[in-house]
C-alpha cells in the first residue's frame, strides 16, 4: 500500500469510530494498524504485496492472519472499506 493509500483509509476509518493508525512497515512500506480489544493489533498490508491481508498481534508475536478481507474493493473511499 502507497503511503497516500494507508493515510486515506486510516482517515477513513477514523471518521467511522475506528482506532486506526498508519503503520510504517519499513522504507516504502505502509499498512493500517487497527486496535482489537484484549491488547490485540489488526495490521493491514503492511508488507508491498497487491492484495490486502490483515496480520493479527499480540505482544509481538503473531496470533491471527486474514489472507483476504471480505468487502474490500481496492478503492479507499468506498463505503465498504468499514
């Protein structure tokens, strides 16, 4: 995801009540980090590939993986985005 792209959608989200944070994954990396409850993290393309897949962390260590995210049309100012 384009750095553009993350801010948009994590502007998105926040809009709609959503604990969302852009998520600098390393040089020209960017994601959506999304707050879970239980200390639990939702990150979102975070790792330059063309689809959009959520990681989920707790206390750094990998607890959950989303290989696709259901509604998502690739368009940051869709209404399905949350």
């Amino acid at each position: 995801m384009e750095e553009n792209e993350a801010r948009r959608v994590t502007d998105r989200l926040r809009e709609q009540g959503v604990d969302a944070a852009m998520e600098r994954a390393g040089i020209y990396q960017f994601g959506v980090r999304v707050s879970l409850p239980d200390g639990r993290q939702a990150i979102w393309d975070s790792d330059g590939t063309a689809g959009l897949e959520a990681q989920v962390m707790r206390d750094g260590m990998l607890v959950g993986f989303v290989p696709s995210i259901p509604g998502w049309t690739g368009d940051p100012n869709s209404h399905s985005l949350a």
